[in-house]
C-alpha cells in the first residue's frame, strides 16, 4: 500500500473512530488499548488497523509474544491524536506479575479510552482464562463506571461454530460477562481467518472485510476518560483464584443453563405431549363427527331410496291399474260394439221382414189390382157385349 493510501485508511479509521467524541478546541488523545491472553490476536488485529506491523505477532511457543505495553507511533486527524497500544497477556504465570504492570501503565496514559478485550472460543464454550483475564482488569479500574463502556472482541471463531455462536449469542456473552464487575453490549464475534492462522505478521489490504468490519466496531465503542490514578494494580496475585472462581462459575451458569435448558424441553415435551392429546382428541371428534355425519348420510340415502322404492311401487301400481282400466274399457267397448252389431243385425232383419212384408203386400196389392183391372174388363165387355 502507498504512503498516501496508508495515510487515506489511518484518516478514514480516525475519522470513524472519534466520531462519538465532541472534539473540542485541544482534544484530549485517543487510547485504543487491546488486553487479551497470549495468544488471543491482540497484536494482529491492531496491525490489520494500523496496516503495517507496528506489533510483532505470531506463534509463540509456551509464552507471550508481546511482552510490553507498545504504543504504534501515534497519529492525527483533525486535531484529534489516536494512540493504539498493545499489552502483554496475563494468563502467563511467568510473566503475569510482568504483564499486569504493563496492562496497569497501559491505562494509566491518562485521557479517553476506547478498551478493547480480545478473547477466543473453545467449541462454542467461553475460556476461563479470558474471563479471568478480563474480571482482573476491570476491576483494577475504580470510581468509573464501565458498564457499556468497553468492548469484547471474540476473535479467531471456528467458521463452524460461528452461525451456532450468532444464534445463542445472548447465552454465549451472559457466560463470558458472568461475575463480570460490569457488563457491556459491544461484542464482536470476528471469524478465524487462514490468512493469518498460525503466521508472523500478517498484515491485511487495507480495505479488507476484517478490517472494515473491525474499524466500523470500533467506531461504536464509546470512549471513556480514565484519568490516571483510576488505574490502580491489577490484583494478579489473584488470578489462580480468581480463575478457579471463573470456572466454578461458568460450571454453575452452564449447569443453571442445562437445567433450564431440561426444565424447558420437558416443559415443550409435556406441551407438545398435551397438544398430541389435544389433537387426538379433536381427530376423535372429528372422526366421531365425520361418523355422525356418515350415518346421517346413510340415513338420508337410505330414506332417499325407500321414497324411490315407494315411488316406483305407486308407478307400478298406477301402471297396473291403467292397464286394468284399459282392458275393461276395452272389454266394455267390445261387448258395446258387439250388442250395437246384434242390435244392427235385428234391425237389418227387421227391416228385411218388413221390406218382404211390404213386398208381399205390394204382390197382393197389384194382384188385387190386376185381378180387379181384368175383372172390370170383363164387366166392360160384358156390357160391350149386351148393348
Ligand atoms: N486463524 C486466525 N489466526 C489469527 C487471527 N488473528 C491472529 N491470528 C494468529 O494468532 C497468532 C497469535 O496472534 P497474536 O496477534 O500474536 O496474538 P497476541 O494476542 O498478540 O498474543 P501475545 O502477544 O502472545 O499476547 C498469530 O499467528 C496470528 O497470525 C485470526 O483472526 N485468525
Ligand atoms: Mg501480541
């Protein structure tokens, strides 16, 4: 990257950085402190915003690599001086006494603050550690009130366990903040990244998702004035305790959480076991319903096919009476057609008798005529004859 891009970034990054702050005539400087065990990824996260190696970061076998509090040369935007400073972890026990003083004069700078703890994950799970770590520093800073007024970074998480850490989050940081003296809604979770795993100094382009996604965190994180004398040693010595308290703890909450988790499940199994009852019982009724209404069906069809059967008997009667009806009718018409044929048949002879009847006297008549023509002939010439 050239000096000028680096020189864009920086102003950009400070730009976002102190944006919560009201930057009067002389503002007071920005500390962006990074406190984490060994390890966690202080170093190589405050280089990804710095863009170059201001920290020296890598592997570092059984210890700390970071062994000071370093403070990258310091720049301005806007009048406004942004300081980054490194520190040693303190879950080293060889170096804890070391690493406690140097986290100690780390806060001590005076001025505003933008405190960031890096921690990591163990499989989903909080690291006691880093719990320790972070209870230890917080507590050494008094008379201010911290609550929401400092960051976690869940750094380096296992790209598998991330979309289930996002999802229980709320469970996830109430472990990590557990006996916490003050909690804080600024948690990132930041996914492991290959390009950095297990590498000395890796630096990202500057305008690398991870980075961007840590500046605009970052800008969010409200800065707090933490003036000199409320820095006061960190209480080391009581790490091993403290750490067996961390862990008691985390034990406690997670075996609350599984109970609760047992107590909710067979609350859901019993609902779930009352709503198969409930449903049982509807499919019941319904059957039962459906049952009725198929016997009311039935009924129906059957009192349907009786009325059809009724029906169909009255046309048959009907039917058989018409034809009753129709062979009378026509039995009546045959015997009144026959009597009308004996009463024509009389009346033909009748007529008949009295037609020969009337012949016969229509015979004796015109006998009776020729008999009385020729007789009066015979008187004719009868008296023809005497005159
Ligand atoms: N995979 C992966 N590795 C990372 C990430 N951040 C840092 N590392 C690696 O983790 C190792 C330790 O990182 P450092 O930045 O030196 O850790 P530190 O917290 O400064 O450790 P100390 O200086 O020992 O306190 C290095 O090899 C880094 O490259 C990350 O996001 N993903
Ligand atoms: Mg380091």
């Amino acid at each position: 990257m050239t000096v000028v891009g680096r020189v864009c970034f920086l102003a950009c990054a400070t730009m976002v950085w102190c944006n919560l702050v009201s930057v009067g005539e002389n503002p007071p400087p920005i500390n962006l402190i990074f406190i984490g065990n060994p390890g966690v990824g202080k170093s190589s996260l405050l280089n990804q915003l710095h863009n170059k190696v201001a920290f020296a970061a890598g592997v570092k076998i059984g210890a700390g690599l970071t062994t000071q509090t370093a403070v990258a040369p310091s720049f301005t935007y806007h009048g406004r001086e942004v300081r980054l400073i490194d520190t040693p972890g303190l879950a080293d026990s060889q170096m804890r006494e070391q690493a406690s003083e140097q986290i100690t004069q780390g806060l001590q700078r005076g001025d505003d603050y933008k405190m960031v703890f890096v921690v990591n994950e163990r499989s989903g799970r909080v690291v006691d550690e880093d719990r320790t770590t972070v209870r230890l520093v917080l507590e050494s800073i008094q008379g201010i009130d911290l609550r929401n007024n400092y960051a976690i970074i869940v750094n380096k998480v296992d790209e598998d366990v991330m979309p289930r850490l996002e999802a229980e989050f709320q469970t996830f940081t109430s472990l990590l903040m557990k006996d916490f003296p003050y909690s804080t809604g600024q948690v990132l979770l930041l996914p492991q990244d290959s390009r950095l795993k297990n590498k000395d100094n890796v630096v990202l382009p500057a305008n690398d998702a991870l980075t961007e996604k840590l500046v605009k965190f970052l800008a969010l994180v409200p800065p707090v004035h933490i003036p000199t004398e409320a820095a006061k040693p960190i209480a080391h010595e009581k790490w091993s305790e403290i750490h067996n308290k961390m862990a008691e703890g985390t034990n406690q909450a997670m075996e609350f959480l599984k109970q609760m988790m047992d107590s909710v499940s067979s609350r859901l199994e019993k609902s779930e076991d009352k709503n198969t009852a409930l449903l049982q019982e509807l499919m019941a009724a319904q059957r039962e319903n459906a049952n009725e209404k198929t016997q009311m069906m039935l009924q129906l069809m059957e009192s349907q096919r009786e009325n059809a059967e009724y029906m169909e008997r009255m046309r048959a009667k009907q039917a058989e009476r018409d034809r009753e009806m129709q062979a009378k009718q026509a039995e009546r018409d045959r015997e009144m057609q026959s009597q009308q044929a004996a009463r024509d048949q009389e009346m033909r002879l009748q007529q008949s008798q009295r037609d020969h009847e009337m012949n016969q006297m229509m015979m004796s008549l015109h006998e009776r005529a020729a008999q009385q023509s020729a007789n009066s002939r015979s008187v004719e010439s009868t008296t023809d004859g005497k005159r």
